[in-house]
C-alpha cells in the first residue's frame, strides 16, 4: 500500500466508529486536515470500499432521507437547491440526470445541487418517490422562500389560463412537441411567479 491507500484504508475504518456522523467540517476539525481533503477521503473510501451490489439500495436509501431531512430551496431563476455532501452520491443523481439529456448544476458551491423543479420530479419518479407525501414536503421547506412550485404541467396551465397556451403555440409553431412543452413550462412558472410576486407586494 502506498501513503494515500494507508490514508484511505484508515479513514474509511474511521467512519464506521467515530467519525460516522460528523460532517466533513467537524472531520476536518478534529483531524486537523483541510476539508478538501476530507472531502477527497470519503469519496475514494466510497469507490473502493463501497460495495457495487447494494448501491441502488443505497442510494435509494439515501434519497428517501434527503426528502425527509434535507430543505429544499427556490432560487431567482425558479431552481430548486438542495446540500448533497456525499460526491459519489451527487454523481450518481448527475448521471441519472444525464442519462434523460438532464443535468444538475454544482458550479455555485460542489455541495449545493441546483436543478429545475421538473427535474427533480424526474428523480422523485426515477426513485419511486414520486408521491404526494414526498412533494408535499419539498413545498413545505420551500415556503420559507415564498414561492410556490406548481404541482403538475396541467396544474401550471390552469393557473395561467388557456390565453397563454394559445399564444405559445403561435410562437412554437412548426418546432418539435419537447421545444413546445418546455417553452410552455417555462411561460408557466414565470407567470405563476409574476402572480405570487404581486400577491406579496
């Protein structure tokens, strides 16, 4: 074993005792090491001790208790943000993202992960969580924001009438159904934001 395999090796031996529910800043305190660091040890650890058989149950697992635990928040630009400490974690939702031409964005802060609501929904339905229980609960910890997230595409359409489908499908015309429906989402939510601004003012 060279120096970072021993560095590996024993850290991951430390998370299954006492570092097991420290976060990587309190890690990084009491080992006295940067947090980058801390940071780089846990996601090698996850890679090579990990094991590969149970990591949909894992990671299942570890979505479940993002949505009990974890508080979501509505950005400017009507994306949602959530903190995912766990790397290997945040590129596997990445590259189930990606497999549906989807993506997340981390550029703001590696452990911030921001993505439109519909994509987050894609996760809900991906992990078979995709139920009212689990959406009430994004939409409660995203009140603190004050802006509501529509529920479903049909939900978006009747709060902003049929007056706005019309006038978008003139717009898209002769452009492919996925270009429609995404200009119409977008339309949606800023119409629904525009309204709740209003509402608040």
């Amino acid at each position: 074993m060279n120096k970072n395999d021993y560095e590996v090796a024993t850290f991951h031996a430390m998370l299954q005792d006492e570092l097991a529910r420290l976060s990587d800043y309190a890690i990084s305190v009491r080992l006295r090491i940067p947090e980058s660091k801390v940071r780089r040890l846990r996601y090698e650890a996850a890679l090579r001790y990990g094991d590969s058989n149970s990591n949909e149950k894992s990671y299942k697992d570890k979505f479940t208790e993002l949505l009990l635990r974890g508080k979501f928040r509505v950005t400017d630009s009507n994306r949602i943000q959530f903190a995912i400490s766990d790397k290997l974690f945040r590129l596997y939702l990445n590259d189930m993202l990606m497999h549906d031409g989807r993506f997340a964005d981390t550029s703001f802060n590696p452990n911030i992960v921001s993505l439109p609501y519909k994509d987050l929904e894609y996760l809900l339905i991906q992990f078979g969580e995709n139920t009212q229980e689990r959406i009430d609960k994004i939409k409660e910890t995203v009140k603190e924001t004050n802006v509501d997230l529509p529920k479903t595409m049909t939900e978006c359409i009747k709060e902003v009438g049929a007056g706005l489908v019309k006038n978008a499908a003139k717009k898209v015309a002769g452009e492919k159904l996925a270009d429609f429906v995404d200009l119409l989402f977008n339309k949606a939510e800023t119409a629904i934001k525009d309204q709740l601004n209003k509402g608040n003012n």
